[in-house]
C-alpha cells in the first residue's frame, strides 16, 4: 500500500514534469537548422573536441586579450574545468582562474586558497573540458532583456549591445550555462560572441587560434562542405543541458557523462 508521502512526492513529481515546455522534451537534431531561417546565410556554431584539449589555459589568454576583459579580473568569456573522477564514484571539478594559466597545482582548487589534494591511485580518470556561450538557436537570455540590448543576429550569434545594456542581470540569471557576467569596466552584461567582429570577416575566433591541439573549431552549419559541419552531421556529438530547450549550438566530442 502507498505511503501519504510517497503519493504526495510522486503526484509533485507528474505536476512538474506535466509543467514543463514540450519544447524542451523534443530531442535536438542539428539538421533541422539547415532547413531552418535563411538557408543562404551562415548559422555558426562552434565544435570542442574534449579529447584534445590539455588545459594549458591558452585559448583563456587569447579571449581575454582579444575582447577586452581585464588579464587578472576573475571573469572571462571562455573557461576551462578540470574533471578529476575518483574511483569511489566523486567528481571534483575546478577551474582556477577560468584556467587563464592552466593548472599549474595537481591539488583541486576548492577555492579561499585551498587544494584538495587527491592521490594518483584513487583517481578513475581525468580530463578537461572547455566552455563558453552556447549560441542558443532559442535563447532565453534574449527572452528576458527587457530593453532588447541582448539580440539574436540572422547567423545565429547572440550578442550584447553595451549602449543599449541597462546592467539589470536578467539576462545574467536567465542563463542556464552561467556564461554570463557584468564586466568590470564597462559595467554591463559581458559574454562570449564567437568572436563576431572575426568570423564575419572570414577569420578564426581568437580561442581557435590560441589553441595548439585543435580543440576547438568554428564553422557554418549550412554549409555542408565545412569540415566542422561534417563533424557534427555524421559523428557522434553531444551538446550540454539538452533538456533545457535551448537548442545550444556547441557542440562537443568525447564528452564525459559527469559534464553538467
């Protein structure tokens, strides 16, 4: 026989999935962007390929110096997290900096100055994994900018107009991927754009070109020839909160089940 409180907890349980946007019950197929707005025009989208990223915090410099975030502000457009996975089923992840210098400790950064240190023979793997705006082809970021100064364009970028940005945050707490913050100069809404100002003009973004392993790729998803497009249409890739409906346009290689 069922509890009051079992019953209770399940009838909560139904209630809330029943709430949820059927938007976000539909699983994303990257295919359907190519029949979708104007099939002429690029849609952007970005690839990281886990596997051969090392940490070595290089594409970090690169956006910082690129797109003017303060070097030794705490705050950047892209980060990379260390992933260390202990055999007793943990998961300890840090990102030191945004991983602006590597990770130059083997201790876990547990932050006010403290690493946990953690023994070689109790780790089950490790691993890095880079991040930074997913480009939702449904953003509600833009959703909840009451003054429109976080936009959408027609390729797919969204990007923030600092004339326009009020610094209210809404944006910063609707993000579901944390990408979001206020700059520490201009004191407005600050993310990463793919570089905007360098794919528009057939350049790579600066976090690909830092890179030496080739971690990270930027590519045209209507265009089938590109070879990042290839990647994604006939390889298996993941994207991250899928179940959000945001429809995120970074898509990755080799993730690991413990990325959130």
């Amino acid at each position: 026989m069922i509890s009051r409180r079992s019953f209770c907890k399940k009838s909560l349980l139904i209630a809330g999935g029943l709430a949820i946007p059927l938007s976000c019950l539909e699983l994303f197929d990257p295919k359907r962007l190519l029949a979708e707005k104007d099939e002429k025009g690029a849609r952007w989208v970005f690839l990281v390929d886990t596997r051969k990223c090392v940490g070595c915090g290089f594409c970090v410099k690169g956006c910082k110096v690129e797109n003017e975030v303060p070097y030794d502000a705490n705050v950047t457009r892209t980060w990379v997290e260390r992933y260390v996975v202990t055999k007793d089923g943990k998961t300890h992840i840090d990102s030191p900096k945004g991983a602006r210098d590597g990770f130059p400790n083997k201790g876990i950064d547990i932050g006010h100055g403290k690493l946990e240190e953690i023994k070689d023979e109790d780790i089950e793997k490790a691993f890095f994994v880079p991040k930074l705006c997913n480009q939702c082809d449904n953003p509600p970021c833009v959703q909840v900018c009451p003054v429109g100064a976080t936009y959408q364009t027609a390729d797919g970028v969204v990007l923030v107009d600092r004339k326009w940005c009020i610094g209210c945050g809404y944006c910063i707490m609707g993000c579901p991927y944390g990408v979001r913050f206020f700059h520490p100069v201009f004191h407005v809404a600050e993310k990463c754009n793919f570089c905007y100002h360098r794919i528009t003009k057939g350049m790579q973004t600066a976090c690909v070109d830092s890179c030496a392993f080739g971690a990270r790729r930027v590519g045209n998803l209507r265009d089938p020839e590109d070879p990042v497009t290839k990647v994604i249409m006939t390889e298996r890739v993941n994207v991250l909160k899928e179940e959000y409906g945001t429809k995120p346009q970074v898509f990755y290689l080799g993730l690991s089940k413990e990325v959130k």
